[in-house]
C-alpha cells in the first residue's frame, strides 16, 4: 500500500509551544525592566517576545522522534494583541525544528476544533480542556517532562 494510506492510519499528535516546547521565561532575561514593568501581567504581548525564547530541555529531540512515530503538528496559541507573535512563532519553529516543523505549525484561540489522538499542553486554556483526543498535562505527574512523555507514546 502507498505512503498515503499510512498516513491515514498514523495517529496525530499535537504538541502546544508555550511551556511546552519553548521556555517562555527564558525570554525575560533578554527583556529591558522597562519593558518588563510596563506589560506586567501581559507579557504575551510584549512585540517579540516569542521570538527570544529558548526551547526547553529535551523539547526539540523530543519533538522530532515524536514526529517519526506520529502525524505531528504544534497548536499554539498567539495572543490577540501581538500581532509579531504569530509571526515569531513561524520563525521560532523554522529556526529550531527545521524540516521537521515545516508547514506543521497552527495558530488558533479553539485548539479543541482540531481533531486528533493526543494534545501535549501545559495548560486547559483555549479549548485544550475540550480536545476530544487525549489530553497529555505537560509538567503535571505523570508528565513532568519530556522523558515521561516519550515514555508513554513511544512504546
């Protein structure tokens, strides 16, 4: 059978950016204070910020073993009042997952619209609470890392 039909039988995986894939505090050291007082609470909306943050340990090796096994997208979200968010996290992903992220990156506020087996997410903000596949709670036991969670999907 073709490559086609392994596709559909290969199972998809989403995997969030923010905390998950990315750490988002990394990017605060490479802020002004200024700044960092000024878009206190929002720093989501700070213009590219995203595009500053260093991926978390084990993140990208894990990521492209994941994809070797599975159909592999990253879902994340960009907030609303950063307009550079988005186009920094294309960037982030061109950058760090190379070929293997290539036209695999999804920006959305209602990740529950997508359909798939598992979401990695840190969180249950923006529909990640309502993915109807299974919800893998990064950082949380029994996922508090990346190991735990290759341990778990790749079998």
């Amino acid at each position: 059978m073709g490559s086609g039909y392994r596709l559909l039988m290969t199972k998809i995986l989403y995997v969030d950016m923010d905390n998950v894939l990315v750490d988002f505090q990394s990017a605060l050291s490479k802020l002004e204070p200024t700044v960092i007082k000024k878009h206190e609470n929002r720093l989501d909306e700070v213009e590219g910020i995203f595009s500053l943050m260093d991926p978390l340990p084990g993140a990208l090796e894990a990521f492209r073993m994941l994809a070797s096994k599975y159909d592999t997208y990253i879902l994340s979200t960009a907030p609303w009042e950063n307009a550079s968010a988005w186009s920094d996290k294309l960037e982030w992903v061109k950058e760090h997952l190379g070929s293997s992220g290539y036209k695999r990156l999804i920006c959305t506020h209602h990740k529950h619209l997508n359909y798939g087996d598992y979401l990695i997410d840190d969180r249950l903000a923006n529909g990640a609470d309502q993915f109807v596949g299974e919800h893998i709670l990064f950082g949380q036991p029994p996922f508090l890392d990346w190991n735990s969670v290759l341990d778990y999907l790749i079998q």
